[in-house]
C-alpha cells in the first residue's frame, strides 16, 4: 500500500507540472525571433545588420535580416519575414504596423529614390501593411497608406494616404498618386489605370484611423507585458 501511495503522489505531482506548464501565470516564455545581419554570397558580398529601435516591437516569429531600418513606435505581429539578402536597403517609418504574415523582399540594384536617398523598400509613417500582404522591392509606399490582406506593391510607388484594397496588385512601374483608391482585386499595371483611380472614402479612411489607433498602441504594450530584458537564448524575463 506505501508503494502505491507513493506511486500515486508522484503521479500528482506530474499532473500538477504539466497543469502549471499549460496554464502559466504570464504570457508563454518562448520567444524565438530571427533578428541577423545578411550572409555574404557574390550578389551581395556586404553584411549588414538591422538597426532597430528600442520602442519598436518585433514579435516572436519574426525574422529580419539585413541593412534594415525599423523606426520608433513600430509593430511587426508574428511570423513576418523581412529578408533585405538580396535587394537593400528597407526603411519602416515611425508608427507603422506590418502584420501577420507580411513578406518584404527586395530585388538586387533595383531601387527607389526618397528624400534624396535609394531604397529597395521604402516604408513611410504610419503605414500599414495587413495580414499576408506581399511587398516586394524596389517600391516605395507613402505615409499613411494602407495595404490590404493578401495585396500585392512590387515595382511601384504609392503615394501617401493611399488605400490598396485586399488581393489588389499594384506593379509594373506605376505611381499611385496620394489618397487614391485601389479597389479589392484590382490589377493595376498600367500608369493609365493609376491615373483612373478615385479617391478613398470616407468610410474607408476612418476604417485606416481606427486600423492604426489599434496597431500603435500595441509596442508600448507588448514590450511591457514581454519584459524589458530577453536573455541570449531568446526568454523574456523581468529580473
């Protein structure tokens, strides 16, 4: 019978482990994030390594390489692939949110020019770039723009206040002009088709308002509910 009841005891204790595992107090310790400088291959014999803010927010799941720049107050949710190997550098401007799934990718020696310097991608203030969206360099997109779920900017410039509506694709060298409407699953390859475009709606620009309002409050938050410290193997931790 003291066999068994030992027996028995440390099989509650196990439960009680495996409970607490299931169930712990804070969030989940595990945050593993790729955050590295470029490989050297012959098409880009360079290295360099992100540079990033110590108010922005880069979830776990993330991984972003390369000359990178991440402004202030940014949010990059989970499983977002930012990979400046090939086409460099990428700028994400204060305040801008990219979303579950979002890829950015840039295309070697083929870049756009802002405010006087080149970028493969150019993110401006305020952004966002919804779920499973696909960014593809050289482009530029302006302040305040919006880029729905599963939208396609490759080889384009967005202006600011834009809206590109989901499953739309803006390609082949065109410019959208500031505050212009995409429509959803609209194919705009063409500069004669940008140039049809209207402007957003009002419903649709306080959709992007109430869209940011959320996103920008989540790094402050986010960082303090992971801890301001992170040990070398990737656990936050507060002490």
């Amino acid at each position: 019978m003291k066999a068994d009841s030992k027996e028995g005891a440390g099989e509650s204790s196990k439960l009680r482990a495996l409970t607490h595992f299931l169930k712990p107090e804070g969030p989940f310790n595990m945050f593993i994030r790729f955050i590295s400088p470029n490989p050297r291959t012959p098409t880009v014999p360079q290295s360099k390594a992100p540079a990033i803010s110590g108010s922005a927010f880069i979830s776990p799941f993330v991984s972003i390489i390369g000359d990178v720049t991440v402004r202030d107050n940014v949010f990059i949710a989970p499983c977002v692939s930012i990979r400046a190997d090939e086409g460099s550098p990428f700028y994400i401007g204060d305040g801008s949110n990219i979303q579950d799934g979002v890829v950015l990718h840039g295309l070697k020696d083929e870049q756009v020019t802002v405010n006087g310097r080149s970028y493969s991608i150019y993110i401006g203030n305020g952004v966002t770039c919804a779920h499973g969206a696909l960014v593809h360099g050289p482009c530029a997109i302006g302040d305040n723009v919006f880029v729905g779920f599963q939208a396609l900017v490759f080889d384009a410039e967005v202006g600011s206040g834009a809206f590109v509506s989901n499953q739309a694709v803006v390609t082949s060298g065109v410019r959208i002009r500031e505050n212009r409407f995409v429509p959803p699953g609209a194919m705009i390859d063409t500069q004669a088709k940008a140039d049809r475009l209207n402007e957003v709606p009002t419903d649709q620009k306080q959709f992007v308002k109430g869209v940011q309002r959320v996103n920008q409050a989540f790094p402050a938050s986010y960082n303090m509910l992971f801890g301001s410290k992170r040990c070398s193997c990737g656990l936050a931790k507060n002490h």
